[in-house]
C-alpha cells in the first residue's frame, strides 16, 4: 500500500496486471486483517490507474470489472468486520470519485447502498467522509438518481447529513458539516430550497463557543451556502444564522478559525448586497451591539473585524464609514470613541485609507485622552492604518516618534504596523531601524525597551541582513537594559520567522549573541536562556553545532547561587527571596526542549548531573527534572546512563515523596503538594521500569520499603496502575 501511494502514479501503473490479481483474491481471505489490507490496496490501485479524472493517462479499463466485484461483495455483506465494512465503503467511494464513467461502476445500484451504510450507526462517519469525496468529485457521479421514495441521492443525503448535526456524536458532526460544505459547493443547483433552509435551521444550532471548531466547520458551511444561494435563503439567513452569528460575535472565547469563519460570513453577506443584509442594515447591527451591554476590549475587537470585513466588500460604502468615524471621534464617549477607533485601525489594514487628510490627525488627538482604553485604542488605530499603506504613512509615524510625548504609545504603533505589513516592510526597514534602535538604547522605562525589542524582532525576520549587524553593535554597551533588549530582540525574531533555517544574517552571529550567557547582569542571562530555549523550540538544526559551546554556559544557569538569595525583613517575620529561581527554571526547561529536539547531541552524564541538581530545588524545578527523567528512561542512548546514576536520584525523591506539609497549610499548598508527590512517584516508576534497576541495591529497598511498602503503597499503586492503562493504550 505505502509503495503504491508514494512514487508518482506511472511508476506502478505498468505492473497493475501484475498485481491486481493477487490483491483481488486477498480480498476474499478468510482472515478479516488481511481483507481490510487488501481493500486499502485496491484503494491504491484505483488511484493509481486514473490519479487525475477526468483525464485519461492510463489504459485501466481491463482492470476496473474485477476491481469493482471484489469491493461490491464487501460492501454488500453485512457479516464481516467493521474495519472491512469500512476499508470497503472507502475503496468504493474512491471508485466512485474516479471511475464514476466506466461501464462497470453501477452508480444506481452502488449509491443507495453507500446511502444505507450512512443510515447505520457503525459505518456512517466512514461513509458520510466518502459522500464528501464523491460530492467533489469531477465526474458526473450521478448523484440525482431518483430513489423510490420520490428523493434524489443527493436530497437524502444532504437529509441524512442535516439529520447527524443534532447527534452528540463530535467526529459525526463535525465529518457531517464538511460533506456538506462540500456537497452545496459542487451541487447547489440540484438542491430544493427546502434542503438548503434545513441544512440552515440545522447548521445555526452549532453556532456558539460551547465547541469553537464545530462551530467553525458550521459557518463554513454558512458562508457556502450564503455563496451559493443567497438571493433564495435571504429569509432564512436573516432570521436563523444572522443572530446566532452576532451572539457569536459577543462571545469572550470567540478567537482563531472560528473568528476568521464568522468574519467570511460577515463580507460574503455584505457582497451579495441583499435587502436587509446590506452593507448598512449589517453594520449598523454591528455598531449597535456595543450599546446593549458592556464589552471587553477583545468582543470590541471582534465587532471592529467584523465592520472590517464587510468594509472590503464594498469600498465605495466603506469611505462613507470612514469619514463618519472621523466626525463622531471629536464628540464620542470614551466607549465608543475606543469602538470607532478601532473599526479604523481594522478597516486601514484592509483597505488604503490615505485620501482621508483628516484622518491622522484626528487618531493621533487620541492618544491625549484620558482614557487608558481610548489612548491603547488611538495607538492600534495608528500602526493599523499605516500598515495599509506603508509608502505614504511610514514617514509620518517617523515625524511623530521625533515630536511625539507619547513614546510607548507611538512604539506601540510601530509594533502594529510591524505586525501586520509581512515582507512588504523590508524595504522601509533602512528608515525604521534609527529609530527603534534609539528605544532600544533607553533603559529608563522597562515597558518601552521591552515593546521596542519585540518591534525589532518583527523587523529582523522581515530583513534580517539590515537589523542583525546594527543588533550586534550594540552587544557591548555598558547599559544592561540594552543588552537585554538586543537578546530579547533575537528570541521574538526567531518567533516571527517561518518554517526552514535560520537567515544567514543571524546564524552566523548567533553564538555572539548566545555569548550573553556569560553577561554579569542577570536578566541579561535570563533574556539569552528563554531565547536559548526558543531557538531550541523553533529553529534547532541552528544551533545543533555550538552546543558544546552553549550546553556548560546553559548548565552554570541551574546551580542554586548564594549570593542571590536574601531575607525580606516583613515586620513580625522574615521572607526568603531567591532571585535566581526564575533564571533556574528558564535553564531546566531549555534542558527539557533540549532534550526533546537534539538528544543526539546530548552529553547525558552531565545532562542528568545537573538534572539530580534539579530534583533537590524548588516544586516547579522538581516536576520539570521529574519529566526529564521520565523522558530519559525510555530514550535508548540514556536509559544506561540513567541506570549508572539512580544510586544520587534516590535520596532527593525520597524527600520529596516523604515530605509533610505543616497542619495549617491551605488548600493550594495542599494541591501543590499532592501534585509534587505523585510526579516523583512517575518518576521511580519510570526508574522502576529500567531493565538493570533491580541491580541498584538502594533503589530497590527505597521502593520496597517507602513505595511498595508503608503507608504510601495505596498511592504508589494508582500510580502505577495509571501508567500501565497509558502504556495500553499507546
């Protein structure tokens, strides 16, 4: 089957006779795995005669009757396995899709029979996926024959299918809304408007945030079918979807595929220009929603996007709106003036909004309000418009940063604008970078130098030959605040950048920058192991070579240091700080991404050294080493070496499996603890499970005295008893 699947088609198709006859008489063997694999193949073969119908490349007709006769006995027979029920209704549906023409593939007899294994509760989720397949197929695949019930086909299908939305069944509903966004793409002309308001009534229902991707695949389907037949569901849509969509809309969970959805659905309605559903009557519902209770920044945010995107679909309306918005700012509330700017920062992304003359001025007016809401609101306004059109406002942002007062507002204007303008920024990286790199270079506000190295981290993955050398420059400076920010700049650049390597920019000056390891200042160090553990995440063929360099600066960032714990005196009491704990914890889960994406460059001696280290620091540390160590025993190279050091691992665990909490101690402690204890306990069973454990004298009384033994037994059981179940089920 994979050999089959994997060259392109003509690789195979010269040994077809070959094969064919030996598969076809494997379909009927006695033993139902070997069935079900020879279906899957035939599945194969039938891709492989005719890969792109209705083009013929290859001579298949010989081949089709056999194939067709073996499929249509297991699909017929009802005393068989599901997985050959399954294989088989798969393999005809492919049939179906691509030799829907040949002579032999009986449409009239094979439709109502995939029909009725729809209607079955064990095989239908396979075949409502392969009406999808034969709904998008490009052959006349027949789909309104008649039935004797007076239906098409395609009516009962699209019946049934409305039908398994109101199941509770998630696979079903969620297979059953992507056939049928399918089926009303290709086949809407087919369909009654009885059919398709059903499929509305019944789609609607699944609009809300109690399951997000569902209601996702819903207003895909939506969108379609408002698409497909507008004009003939307009009443239909109005009064059943339309409000399910605006509840929607209000919802604080409302974010990813589910928003971008619902926002399609807004522009597709605006385009169809419908009475009632319009480019006015849908906006001024949007804008009116604000009004009937108070929203969260993020349901704002939303409503603006929808406003947005019904903009795009009518230009000419949308600079009305526009020019509306700008006359209502002088005199809005501080509610609405936050919803108006918003709605122009959303439409400038989409659309050039540069005719406007009073449009800059009047966002920038924002950022002197004195709500906190309104000044966030002007700042995102301003880096979206100028997004929308970089050649005509990037000069202006710069002028504005020269006079503004408002330095982190202006910032966050750049980081929009930086967020949202993709590759079409390099070339405005030469004008931006002065400026960026001056807010970099201030260390009297800590919120300004962090916004300005996430902006010159967008800017380095959009041209990285411009921004690294000016980043490295900037390496030695006597201010920690910058040195942090250049770090920081690295970590978020290395998030922006897509998949394959690193830009040769920064590859070749990444170990100068990881070389902050070693600065005096410690949120310097802490800023370069969070981008040490990024670039790990992202982007680890980077930096495979120089961890032998990198791994002992990394390993130095786990030891407890003295000198950065001290006393708070509180009063009646005195409180410990450790300043270096979040240092600590940032070094361990570099050590765990580490261990995750280059174990093959690992030196686990020392590796599992500084991990013992870890499992005698704080709670959070602990359960990090506890997973490390769990991942280590079932990772061949270090399960010996593992083993070498389970003599150090015991003491450490025993403490923290037999630690007491004081009688006062609130539930969080409680929890915390609980949590604490039974990550250890995974851990000695991980340890437990190693082949040459038993061989360790002091392991194996620890686990028959402590574990096994006393009154943590009954707790150590359920541990291993849920780790057997999870290795079942694996």
């Amino acid at each position: 089957q994979l050999c089959l699947a994997s060259p392109p088609p003509a690789t195979f198709q010269p040994y077809v006779a070959t094969l064919l006859p030996s598969v076809v008489s494997l379909a009927d063997d006695r033993y139902y795995k070997t069935i079900a694999e020879a279906l899957r193949v035939c599945t194969e073969i039938v891709r492989l005669i005719r890969p792109s119908p209705p083009e013929v490349t290859f001579s298949y007709d010989a081949h089709v009757p056999p194939l067709y006769a073996v499929v249509e006995r297991r699909l017929q027979a009802q005393d068989q396995d599901q997985e050959v029920k399954e294989c088989a209704i798969t393999c005809m549906g492919v049939m179906v899709s691509q030799l829907a023409d040949h002579p032999s593939v009986m449409l009239p007899t094979i439709l109502p029979l995939l029909l009725e294994r729809m209607r079955n509760e064990i095989t239908r989720v396979t075949t409502v996926k392969m009406f999808g397949m034969i709904g998008a197929a490009k052959l006349d695949v027949q789909l309104t024959t008649p039935l004797p019930t007076g239906q098409s086909v395609l009516q009962a299908v699209v019946g049934e299918l409305c039908g398994f939305l109101r199941k509770s069944n998630r696979p079903l509903r969620q297979a059953s809304l992507t056939t049928l966004d399918t089926i009303v793409g290709a086949h809407a002309a087919s369909l009654s408007d009885s059919d398709v308001a059903t499929c509305i009534s019944e789609l609607s229902a699944l609009v809300g945030d109690d399951d997000l991707h569902v209601a996702h695949l819903a207003l895909v389907l939506g969108r379609t079918i408002t698409a497909s037949k507008a004009q003939q569901m307009a009443g239909n849509i109005k009064s059943t979807l339309l409000p399910k969509a605006l509840a929607l809309l209000q919802s604080s969970l409302l974010q990813g595929v589910a928003l971008r959805s619902l926002l399609a659905v807004f522009a597709e309605l605006t385009a169809h220009d419908l009475p009632s559903l319009d480019f006015d009557a849908l906006t001024s519902q949007l804008l009116g929603l604000p009004k009937q209770a108070t929203f969260s920044r993020h349901t704002l945010a939303a409503v603006s996007q929808a406003v947005a995107a019904c903009c795009t679909r009518a230009p000419a309306k949308s600079m009305q709106m526009v020019a509306d918005f700008i006359k209502r700012l002088s005199s809005a509330s501080a509610g609405d003036a936050v919803l108006y700017l918003l709605c122009l920062g959303e439409i400038g992304k989409q659309i050039d909004l540069s005719s406007q003359t009073s449009l800059l001025p009047t966002v920038t007016k924002g950022f002197t309000a004195e709500s906190e809401e309104t000044r966030s609101a002007a700042s995102f306004a301003l880096g979206s418009i100028a997004a929308g059109k970089l050649d005509f406002f990037v000069p202006h942002l710069l002028r504005e940063v020269e006079s503004s007062s408002h330095d982190y507002l202006m910032l966050h204007a750049f980081k929009e604008m930086l967020g949202a303008s993709g590759e079409g920024l390099a070339s405005f990286a030469p004008q931006l970078l002065p400026k960026l790199l001056a807010f970099a270079e201030r260390d009297d506000e800590e919120g300004v130098s962090n916004v300005a190295a996430e902006c010159l981290g967008r800017l380095t993955a959009v041209s990285p030959d411009a921004v690294t050398p000016q980043l490295k420059v900037l390496l030695p400076s006597p201010s920690a605040a910058t040195r942090a920010t250049v770090i920081s700049c690295i970590r978020f650049a290395v998030t922006e950048l897509g998949a394959g390597p690193l830009p040769v920019s920064l590859q070749s000056h990444l170990l100068e920058f990881l070389a902050t390891l070693e600065d005096p200042d410690l949120k310097v160090r802490r800023g370069a192991v969070l981008t040490l553990n990024c670039l790990a995440h992202n982007k680890p063929t980077g930096i495979k070579d120089q961890l032998p360099t990198l791994l002992p600066l990394l390993y130095s960032e786990t030891v407890k240091k003295p000198e950065l714990v001290h006393q708070v005196d509180l009063g009646p009491f005195k409180h410990t700080v450790d300043d270096g704990l979040e240092i600590r914890k940032a070094a361990f889960e570099t050590m765990e991404t580490l261990l995750a994406k280059c174990a093959d460059r690992l030196d686990f001696s020392s590796f599992i050294t500084h991990l013992v280290d870890g499992l005698k620091d704080d709670g959070d540390i602990k359960l990090l080493c506890h997973r490390m160590l769990i991942d280590l025993t079932v990772c061949p190279p270090a399960a010996p070496v593992v083993t070498a050091m389970i003599d150090a691992m015991v003491e450490p665990l025993r403490i923290t499996i037999t630690a007491t909490l004081k009688e006062n101690a609130v539930k969080q402690q409680v929890e915390r603890h609980g949590e604490l204890v039974r990550s250890a306990m995974r851990a000695c069973r991980s340890l437990e499970k190693l082949p040459d454990a038993d061989a360790v004298t002091k392991f194996t009384d620890f686990v028959r005295t402590t574990l096994r033994g006393g009154k943590l037994a009954e707790k150590y059981a359920a541990v291993c008893a849920e780790d057997e179940t999870k290795t079942a089920d694996e």
